[in-house]
C-alpha cells in the first residue's frame, strides 16, 4: 500500500458530564462514513473517536452525581461506547484521556513546549466559562437581565485570579497566518476559514495552560501545584491515539500529521489556532485539515437542557431507524450549515427518497426478475441500447463523483449524486415499462432488468459508507457475494453473473405511517 493511501481522521473527543445526544451523533457520524468511504476506496484509515474526562465541568458533574471522578467518568464514557455501537460507527479505536497513555503524551508535549521556550510562569485573573472550559476577555463577557455574566456562547462566566502556566501564543500570529496561506484547505469551510483568519488577524494574546484551583487534570511536570488547562490535554489525545511521544513508532510514523479532524464550528478556535500552535512549538507537524460543521435545531429551537428539547440519538434510531436517520443527518443539511431535526422533514426523507426514490426502484425491480424469470438474474442480451448505455454510464460515474465530494466533505452532494442515479433509474423503468415488454419481447425485457440490477449494484455499494446495513441488504437481494462489495468492485467485470439465483424480495424501507407521520415532535 503507497504512503499516500493512509487516512487519519478523528472525532472531538466528547465530554463526559452528560449523557450523548444528537450533537454527538453527528460530529462521529459523518466522520463515520468518510471512514467507511475510505476502506472502500482501499485506504488504510485509522479513525478515531473517545471521551474527554478532565476539567472542571467533569470534575463538578462527578460532585453533583456524588461520585468520584474516576468512577463517574467510567460509568459516563460507557455511554458513548453504547452511542457509537447503535450508531453503527466503525471507529478503529476509542481513547479516554484518563488512561495513563494519555496522561505521558501530555506532559511530553508539555515538556517539548517548555524545552522550547513557549511556556512561562505568571499568574491569570480574567473570566473562565466552566461550561466551555474556556477563557475570556473581558469585553467578550455580558451581564444579563438576571445579573449573571455570560460569554458569547451563553455559558455562564466567573472571575478567576490564580497563578497559571502560559504558552506564547502572542508571539504566533504571523506563523499562524503563514500557515493558513500556505495550507488553503486548512481549515474547511471557507467562511470558518474567513473567520479564524479574521481573529488571528485581531491579535492574539498568551493562554493560560495551567489551573491550580481543583485537581482533576494531569500534572504539569515538575509542578505538582498545577494540572494542565484541559484544552491542552485534550487535545493532546489526537497524538496520543498513534503513540506520541514515541515518534518513531509505526502508528506515529504511519498516521501523523492527521488528515482531517472534524470538529463543530463551536470548537473551531481551539482546533484551528490553538492546536497548530501547540504542535509547531513542540516540533510536530500540525494536521492536515480541520473541518467545522453547523448546529442542530430542533422544531426550530436551539437545543438545550434547560429548555428540555434535547435530541437522544437513542431515541430517534428506535422511533425513525438507524439508517434513516443516518441519510437524514447527512442529506437534510448541506454539511458545514446549521440544520433543522423536524419530525416533518424526516418523514419527508424516509417516504420520499428512501421508501418511494430507493426502496421502491430495489422492489420493482426484484419483484420482476422474480416473477418473470423465475428469480435468476436474466441475461443482457440483443444488444445495449443508447437508455441503457446511459444509465450504466452514470452509474459508473458515481463513484468519482462521490470522491471528490467526500474529499471535501461535501456528504450532501455525494448524496445527492446518488439520488440522481436513482431517479434516472426510475424514469427508466417507467419509459421501458417491464411490465409491458414482457408480453411481446422477453429478450428485451431481460436486457432492461439486468440494465437495472447492475446499476442498483453500484449505487448499493457507493451508499454502504452511509446506510451499511441497509445498503448490505440491497446487495444480499441482488445476491451480490460480500467479498465483491468494494469500489475496486464497481467495474463490470463484477456484474451479478447471469443465471444467478435471487433471493424473495423484501421492503428494505418502509414507509412511514401517516398517523405516526402526524404526530408532533420526540
Ligand atoms: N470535549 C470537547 C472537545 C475536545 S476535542 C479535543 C467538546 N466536547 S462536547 O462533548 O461538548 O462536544 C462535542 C461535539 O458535539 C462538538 O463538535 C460540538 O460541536 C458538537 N455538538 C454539540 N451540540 C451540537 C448540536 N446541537 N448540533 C451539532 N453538533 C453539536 O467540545
């Protein structure tokens, strides 16, 4: 396998003060299946996902739970393991920060940044929003008709005075400027990427990089008052997954500098400013790109516990079905934008492009090789015609298209592409009209059913990475061998050989009941 066929991509790692929800989902979700897309262009991926368990906002969630923090955080990161087994997601491993591993990758990086002289002793008074575990200037912070005093996210801010650990990010601005001109497709969308520029531009100012006030953190090196700011060990786990600070291990040397690491737009700046930064002045390569998608709604509403409309993944899979809401999230909303969860709109996905576009294309189709020939997969024969050229092109066509979308995480276009197969399957069916031809020209027939068995075959296959198991039981009815279900099998030389017996057909996605369809929101 060629260097370049290696792809590192992660996950945020996820909080462990709450339970998952549909914000979780997502992030893991997409990197799901640009994953699973990837295996299938025959990469050596390495995906990684995992919980963040230190910091003061764990540490006060263990308090509330009465609970120490190490049990809590056991109990807790237990349920993003559950999350991402209902999901399906396919990650190839799962870090949790308080593993000792991650604790020695995160003092390295910390002694490399002290060993390069990034890192001062000083002392911090300013605001610290716990829920962000995040700094913020004074003009950032509004105080609000109930006399508390927020940061821009809304996370309630309080006063901090205590002797802290630096890093020299002052001092970065220009090499951070450089770095995003040189790297265009650093950092992804190209309005995030317009706005990290912007902040950096602004100026940046050194970041405190150690607390002393609550213990639950690891240690700073040769400093046992201090446990480090828990954006800088977070962030660290991205290194720690391939062995940092064994650098010449075969994961580090393998996988580093990482591809691509998806984050949401609310935690652009650590990923986009703060991470190179640390990493440059540490004598890593920074990674290769960051992408930032938008944030749910739900009805309409910003999702939020105190309103109580918060989304529970696990709930939405039981009610909807695991992949419909896995083509949902990544058809609804073209990835990098903001997005509605509506009861409305998932019905409207699950009938229209899953039950009536898909669904019922696989069902036709199955159905008449069944009853007209027996269930065996008939033979294409009398020559193709220019319709079925047409349709077999542009299903051929579907896998470079589908690349270069994923390539920019574009998962709604890739889709999109896809569909538009479908629905040109579909109106080939209705203009060929099996159902007819049979009557008067059998060859003909068989010709057009076989058209539409291979061109069902590639889309199934090119659908895997987003509805694996469903697209699994389109392939299963074309009898489609599972050891031949790769892009490298798209070609026709894979083609579903004639004669081949066909399973009884099956709905592979119901419809949704209108009375259900009716019903207000989870
Ligand atoms: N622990 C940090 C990440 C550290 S990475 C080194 C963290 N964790 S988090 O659990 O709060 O959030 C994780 C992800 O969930 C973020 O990417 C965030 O954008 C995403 N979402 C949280 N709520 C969301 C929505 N309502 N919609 C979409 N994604 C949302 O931040």
């Amino acid at each position: 396998m060629s260097d370049d066929k290696r792809f590192y991509l992660t996950t945020p790692i996820y909080y462990v003060n709450d339970a998952p929800h549909i914000g979780h989902a997502y992030t893991t979700l997409a990197c799901d299946a640009l994953a699973r897309f990837m295996r299938l262009d025959g990469y050596d991926v390495f995906f990684l996902t995992g919980t963040d368990e230190h910091g003061q906002k764990v540490e006060k969630s263990a308090q509330a739970a009465g609970m120490d923090p190490q049990a809590f955080t056991d109990r807790v990161s237990e349920n993003f393991r559950e999350l991402a087994k209902a999901m399906n997601f396919s990650n190839d491993a799962f870090i949790r920060t308080t593993e000792p591993r991650h604790a020695r990758a995160s003092q390295a990086i910390w002694q490399a940044l002290m060993d390069n002289g990034h890192i001062y002793l000083g002392s911090y008074s300013g605001w610290y929003a716990v829920r962000d575990e995040a700094f913020y200037d004074e003009n950032e912070i509004a105080e609000g008709e109930d006399g508390i005093r927020r940061a821009p996210s809304g996370a309630e801010a309080e006063w901090v005075e205590e002797p802290s650990y630096f890093f020299d990010l002052s001092k970065w601005q220009d090499r951070l400027l450089a770095f995003y001109e040189a790297n265009p497709d650093f950092i992804a969308p190209p309005s995030r990427r317009n706005e990290v520029v912007s902040f950096v531009k602004g100026g940046l100012k050194d970041l405190s990089i150690s607390r002393t006030s609550f213990k639950w953190g690891v240690p700073v090196p040769d400093d046992a008052d201090h446990i480090m700011y828990v954006w800088l060990d977070a962030l660290t786990n991205y290194a720690t997954a391939v062995d940092y600070p064994d650098t010449d291990s075969p994961d580090f040397s393998m996988y580093w500098p990482c591809d691509l690491h998806m984050v949401g737009k609310d935690i652009l700046r650590f990923h986009a400013v703060y991470w190179p930064a640390f990493l440059m002045g540490a004598g890593i390569d920074p990674p290769k790109r960051i992408f930032a998608h938008g944030w749910w709604t739900n009805e309409g509403q910003k999702i939020s516990k105190s309103i109580g409309n918060i989304i529970d993944p696990f709930e939405v899979i039981e009610r909807y079905g695991l992949d419909q809401v896995r083509y949902f999230l990544l058809r609804e909303v073209p990835f990098g934008n903001d997005g509605d969860f509506s009861h409305r709109a998932m019905v409207n996905r699950i009938n229209g492009d899953l039950a009536n576009d898909l669904g019922n294309l696989v069902q036709r189709v199955a159905s008449m090789i069944q009853r007209y020939f027996d269930g065996t997969m008939p033979v294409h024969a009398g020559g193709h015609r220019d319709a079925d050229h047409e349709l077999l092109d542009a299903a051929s066509g579907l896998l470079e298209t589908c690349r270069d979308r994923m390539r920019a995480q574009a998962f709604h276009e890739a889709l999109d592409a896809v569909w538009s197969v479908v629905r040109q399957a579909n109106a080939y069916v209705d203009r060929q009209a099996p159902w007819a031809s049979i009557k008067e020209d059998r060859v003909r027939t068989g010709a057009v059913l076989a058209t539409l068995v291979q061109t069902i075959r590639r889309v199934a296959i090119v659908l895997q990475p987003f509805m694996p198991e469903s697209a699994g039981r389109i392939l299963d009815q074309l009898a489609v061998d599972p050891g031949r279900r790769t892009f490298a099998n798209l070609g026709s030389a894979d083609n579903v050989p004639v004669g081949t017996a066909l399973p009884k057909p099956s709905p592979v996605f119901p419809r949704m009941q209108e009375e259900t369809a009716g019903e207000a929101s989870a």
